[in-house]
C-alpha cells in the first residue's frame, strides 16, 4: 500500500521523543504530505521541540487524548485522514511500577478507541508502534524475533502487548490495514532525561551523581531514532497488513558500558557512577532479529552507534537549555504561551 501524497496522516504521540523525530522526518522526506499531529502534552510531550514547525502549514498540532472518541471522530474526518501512526504511550517503566492505571488508560484503551476511531472514518492504514519489551527477558543467547512468544515483564509492557493483539484484533475482524511494528532501545535528541541516556548525560554535564541499577550488567539494543522512524516510514509504505516487524540495529551493550562510554566521550571519570537497588522484575537481556524488516521492507539501520552516541552526547551539551527546562517543569508553559490564545 503507498499512501496518497496528498492525504493527511495522523501522528499521535506526535510531540514525544519518537513520535516528534517521525514528525521532522515526515516533513522532510514526504513533504507533500500533511502531519495532523495529536498529543495530549502529558509530562514527555514536548511541544518546544517542534517549535521550528510552529509555522508550517503542513504541520497541524492538535491538543488532545487519543481516548476521546468525539475528538478523534471530528479529526479524521474533517482532515479526510488515511493513514494513523499512533505513538501515544505512557512509556516509561519505571512510572508503570508506580502507578500502573494510566498506562492501561492510554496504552489499551486510548489505543482500542482509536482504533474504532480509524474504523468508522475509512481510514486505510494503521501502525501500531510498539516495543520489544513486550518480549519479556532473554537469556544469554538468541533474539527476539516476529514470532517469539509475548512474556511481558512489567505493567508498562503489559499494557503495549495487549494494544498490539488489541490492534491485530481489528485487522482479522473487521479488515483494517494492521501492521504493528516493535523496537529496541531508542537513543538521540529531544529524549526526556529520565531514559538511560539522556539522564546519564544531563548528570554528568551538572556534575552529579549517575545512578545505575544493580550492577548494571542489563543488555539492551540501541538504535538511534531516526533510524527507527525511517523503518516506521517503511512500515506504512511497504509493510503487510496483518504483520509485525521488528526494528533494531545488532548494537548490544550493558548499561554500565554504555554509562562509562558516556563518561569518556565528556572527558568525565567513572567515580561520578553510583550503584543503587536494582528496579522490580528488571529484564536482563533484550536482542532484536531485524531480518524481516531489512528483507520484506528495504529498511536498514544507517547511523553508526559510535557516531550516534557521540553526537547524541554533543546534542545534549549543545542545547542544555532545553533539557533544563524539561527538569524544571518550565517547558510545559511552552503551549500556553504559543497555542494557549489561538
């Protein structure tokens, strides 16, 4: 399926981490394309990070909760919409420990009431995004690939299993055009510092301490973003309906390597590293088979992990106020003061 270059596509999530990098990218490599992006701006929807967009008519922000059948309804069919990617996720694992309610909120039902949403408007396409969470914990050997068994972990993960099936669900009964995509970790620029990276990074610049959990031995994947929104882009075009395809770039690294890798690139020593209790039910080992999509979709990760990192690294020093706004809570007066009186 190719989507019409002259039909809008529905970004949720559109002003988060990923779902603002897909939203750049979509301007750039489709730009006769019209992005109607929809967030809610909870505490990880970052409007200051799209503030170059503010103007561009082929950017449209709407202010909203994907759980809002009445909004979603007017939004689809008023920008005659064709194609959904819906980003919109509680994500973060450690809130999920916390208060697991909103992630069964957003990531379920918000997901299943877009879903209908997209049903009942005519929209063609829908890309669920997910994670490889959903997986569970592996052990030493082996990846995950489209058809390892769902083992979720945490409520967080729990919740983007049950969006996933929930969203299959909907391609078997009623034939709307699934295609569900899982990746690894993402790392690069507008990341909220509570993730591994840009934390890392943001401590280290104020001189603080880098809390690392257990004894940092947990393996993960690392993808830089653009690469994952370029395999995202992929799916819409050329995914099948029905499938899953999993995104990751064979970069494994232990959490406590890729905080002393941090370390190095600042110039910085080790002794700023502090080991604190280890987090409930913490996965030990993610690894992400991407043949299918590299195969089925032409889709390859590009952005070196070393290169990456470094810019990452050079990024967050770069732009330091907007981090600090991010952890002052200022960023949030963002909208008001640019959307609040329109």
């Amino acid at each position: 399926m190719s989507v019409p270059t002259r039909r809008p596509v529905l970004v949720t999530g559109g002003a988060g981490f990923i779902g603002g990098n897909l939203v750049r990218l979509l301007r750039r490599e489709r730009p006769r394309w019209r992005v109607v992006n929809l967030d809610k701006l909870t505490y990880a929807g970052n409007l200051e990070s799209l503030s170059d967009l503010r103007e561009d008519p082929g950017h449209v922000f709407v202010r909203g909760d994907i759980a809002n059948a009445e909004l979603l309804e007017h939004l689809l069919r008023r920008h005659a919409v064709d194609a959904v990617l819906n980003l919109a996720a509680e994500s973060h694992v450690d809130r999920s420990i916390l208060g697991p309610g909103i992630f069964v909120e957003t990531n379920v039902g918000g997901t299943q009431a877009l879903l209908e949403a997209a049903r009942q408007a005519g929209v063609r396409r829908f890309v669920q995004i997910s994670t490889d969470e959903v997986y569970g914990s592996l052990g030493a050997e082996g990846r995950f690939s489209e058809t390892s068994p769902v083992k979720p972990s945490s409520p967080y993960s729990a919740s983007k299993a049950a969006a996933d099936f929930i969203a299959l669900s909907y391609h078997h009964t009623y034939q709307l055009e699934v295609v569900v995509t899982r990746c690894s970790n993402n790392y690069g620029p507008y990341q909220f510092p509570e993730k591994l990276i840009p934390l890392m990074i943001a401590n280290a610049l104020e001189g603080k301490k880098l809390p690392v959990y257990g004894d940092g031995r947990q393996v993960r994947d690392w993808i830089h973003v653009e690469d994952h929104c370029a395999g995202l882009l992929a799916a819409l075009e050329r995914g099948t309906a029905g499938e899953v395809y999993n995104f990751g770039s064979d970069n494994e690294w232990a959490n406590i390597d890729i905080v002393r890798e941090i370390l190095r690139l600042m110039g910085k020593g080790e002794s700023l590293i502090e080991h604190v209790r280890d987090r409930p039910g913490h996965d030990r080992r993610y690894a992400i088979d991407a043949r299918k999509a590299r195969e089925a979709l032409g889709w390859q990760p590009r952005i070196p992990f070393a290169h990456g990192l470094s810019d990452t690294v050079a990024w967050y020093d770069k732009n330091r106020p907007w981090w600090e706004r991010v952890r002052s809570g200022e960023y949030r007066a963002y909208y008001e003061k640019n959307y609040g009186a329109r």
